[in-house]
C-alpha cells in the first residue's frame, strides 16, 4: 500500500467522496478556458494581416518568432525539399512511407456518397465534392510534427482536394523541419509556407500577395492558433478547435501497470496541460500504475513537462464496477480511450463518447498517433460527445439535387403553398401558384 501523507505524481480518487464529483465536473469542463486576452491581440493580428498581407506577416514573424523575412523567403522553394531528402535517414524515409501508405488505405474506405433516386416525375439527390483548396497548418516550437502532416493532408488528398498549402513556423535560421518537408512532400503538399501562429491562419483566411486563400483550415496549434480558426470560421471552414491531448485508459485486475504507465507518460510529454487519467475498479491496479509512473517518469528527457502534466492533470479513479467505470468514461468523452482489459470487444457496445477507441494491451495509443491508419486529428476537450476524428468528409460537401415535373409540381404544389401561407410567405406562395396556372 501506498505510505500515508506521501505526494505522488498522480492523484488516486475514489467514486462515492467528495473529491470525485469535483474532479468530474472539472474534467467535463475542461474543454473551457478564458481567452479573452488571447482574443484581443488575436484579432490584432488578424486584422493586420487583412489590411496588410506579407508585409504583416513579415513584422509578427520578427515580433513573436525573432527572425527577419523577406516577402521572396515566405514560400519554401522546391529545391529546399528536395534537399530535406538527404538530412533524413533512409530508415525514417521508409517509416513515414508506410505511415503514409497506411493512412491513405484507411481513408480510402470512407466512400462517397452522392446518390440519385429517380422516379416517375421527379429526381431527387445528393452530389457530393471535393473542397477546392485547404490550408493545414503544422505546429513548431517543442518538437517536430511529421505526423500531423499526414494525418491532415492525406485524407484531403483521398478526398479530391485539388490545393493543399501548409503553413508552419520555421527555425531563427529559416529552417524548416527536414521530416516535416519530407512528409509534406510525400502527401502532396506543393505550397509550403514558413510563418506561424495567428497571423498564419489570418493569411489562410484571407490571403496575402504571397498565400492565396483557403475554404478549409486544419490542424493543431497553441491557443492562439485556435482562437485564431475561431475567429475566420464563416469566412472560412475549421476542422475544431483542438485542445491540449488527452488520454483515458480504463483497466481492471490483470492489466499491466508498466504498459498503463508508459502509455500514460506518452500522452504527458505532449504538454503540459495534457490530460492523463485511469479508471479502474481495482485499487491495487490503482497503486501499482502509480508507483510505475513514478519510476517511469525519472528517466524521461521532457521530464519536466511531464512532472507538470502530472502535477495539474493526472488522475487515477477508482470506480465501483465496470458498469460506473463506463459511465465515466463517456462522461468525460477523452480524446484517446484505452480499454486495458482482457477481453475488451464487449465493452466497445457501451462507449458512446470517445475519439479513438483503443483495444488491448497491443494497441497503444501511440500506433494511432502515427500508422495505425485512422486520422490522428481527434476531438478533445469532451467534443467527443458531438464530433469526430478527421477524415474524408470533412474536406467534401454536398449538394441536394431536386427535379420536379410538371405534374409532380402539381401533385406536390397545394401542400407547399398552404404551408408557405401558414408561415406568413405569401411570395413563397405566389411562386408555386403561378406555376400550376401555366398551361402546357
């Protein structure tokens, strides 16, 4: 047992006290946060950029990230991609190939979905196509984001998407991210550009002489790259407003706590205010992950990122039976749901909310962040409850497609005037009657 009074990394919370119903309510809100600072110098810059195209670009690069451009240096050359290839290793070559063949064969199976039914005097139906052009944009700063390069543009690019331009934050030298020119070469991308933060999603939005506008912005940041996507949405389509990542692993007696511990501390060297929590009905179980955390964690080189994860938003909740431990689960709607037991597929029936459902002690969470195949771009904050992963349709739209006959309008026509004057539309009205007077 754990000695009494010792702080652990992580917190051990039981349904039934006080503590748990906080705690709930805590992480059902956690998806909330006060931005209204962020706000106001968000839509600084976006302005600016409306007004001012490169030139704004140029002056938040040097204000925010310390380096000069000039307007010629905003879009990487081809020549700087094809000299990407030779600073990264033939092994990571081929390891992001097979992310990238994998992720495209997932998408490929989301299929289309215009259709058509005819009948005797009217077709009805639905045409489905491919955004024109999307922007993605691919964080910088902690570390290198190869992945989600991939997981945002192949499926844009399963989908028909003719133009891909990404924009990314690049090094004070200028550089970009060897493996993140090499995958975004691998997806397609053709426009490539070196600017970050809001002002990079201002250029998406709006356009500049340099970036050409977008209808669809994808893909992570920090908080004011989110605030920044949700300030242009309706000049623009979003894919969400992604928060810090976040990882539920429900367990029960017999799961390893040393597997449930690194998956764990995989999630926490994300962030700082990444979520990581365990619910399990086992208070052994509970322990053990505990003091495996502890031990774990010492060795790690984001160490102390992950400590502050820990510290603010680690949890381990010790539930009544599996049937509390599911309702729980789909309270919270994580991101990353890992199901830790010995026999998982039965429990899938019961998860309403979750972003990726992962099964097994050999299905960590970590395949989905790179080649397992779905989209790793998932909702967070509790979104789980309404929205999904990334994929195909979310870089499609639809058309309705409606004929009618002259007769089907004369079937249909006094049902539809007698509603549009139940509304008080009388033009409405009019529109059909003027119609079944016309003689043949």
């Amino acid at each position: 047992m754990l000695k009494a009074g010792k702080k652990m990394a992580m917190k051990i919370v039981k349904t039934g006290e006080a503590e748990a119903s906080g705690l709930r309510e805590r992480l059902c809100r956690r998806g909330e946060w006060d931005q209204e600072e962020v706000e106001r110098e968000v839509k600084d810059i976006l302005r600016e950029v409306r007004r001012r195209g490169d030139q704004a670009l140029i002056d938040f690069t040097f204000r925010f990230d310390g380096y000069r451009l000039e307007p010629a240096q905003l879009r990487v050359r081809e020549e700087e991609i094809r000299a990407a290839y030779g600073e990264v290793r033939t092994e990571e070559i081929e390891a992001l190939r097979e992310a990238c063949e994998r992720i495209e064969a997932f998408h490929a199976g989301q299929g289309k979905s215009s259709w058509f039914a005819p009948g005797e005097r009217e077709i009805l139906g639905q045409i489905e196509r491919p955004l024109r052009r999307i922007g993605i944009y691919v964080p910088g700063g902690k570390a290198s984001y190869p992945s989600s390069v991939l997981m945002n543009a192949v499926p844009a690019r399963v989908a028909g998407v003719e133009e891909i331009a990404m924009c990314t934050p690049a090094a004070p030298d200028l550089c970009i991210s060897p493996w993140v020119l090499v995958a975004a070469d691998m997806a397609g991308i053709r426009e490539i550009y070196r600017v970050g933060g809001a002002q990079a999603i201002g250029a998406l939005a709006y356009g500049t002489d340099t970036i050409p506008a977008v209808d669809k912005i994808v893909g992570p940041g920090n908080i004011y790259v989110a605030v920044a996507k949700q300030m242009v949405f309706g000049r623009v389509d979003i894919d969400m407003v992604a928060g810090p990542s976040e990882v539920l692993v429900y367990a029960e007696e017999g799961a390893d706590p040393c597997l449930i511990a690194a998956d764990l501390l995989s999630q926490a060297e994300h962030d700082e205010r990444a979520y990581v929590l365990v619910v399990t009905p086992s208070a052994l179980l509970a322990e053990a992950v505990c003091r495996e955390v502890e031990r774990q964690v010492q060795d790690l080189p984001r160490s102390s990122i992950v400590s502050k994860c820990l510290e603010d938003n680690g949890y381990i909740l010790i539930c009544g039976d599996r049937k509390e431990g599911v309702e729980w689960i789909n309270a919270v709607a994580p991101e990353h749901l890992e199901l830790m037991v010995e026999d998982p597929w039965p429990l899938v029936g019961s998860i309403r909310n979750a972003g990726a459902i992962f099964l097994g002690a050999f299905s960590p969470e970590v395949l989905g962040d790179y080649l397992a195949g779905p989209s790793h771009v998932l909702p967070t904050g509790g979104t789980a409850r309404f929205s999904s992963p990334l994929g195909v349709d979310d870089f499609r739209k639809r058309s309705s497609l409606v004929f009618h006959s002259r007769e089907a309008l004369r079937n249909l026509g006094p049902s539809a005037i007698r509603l549009a004057r139940l509304e008080g539309l009388e033009a409405h009205a009019r529109a059909v009657e003027m119609r079944m007077r016309m003689e043949k």
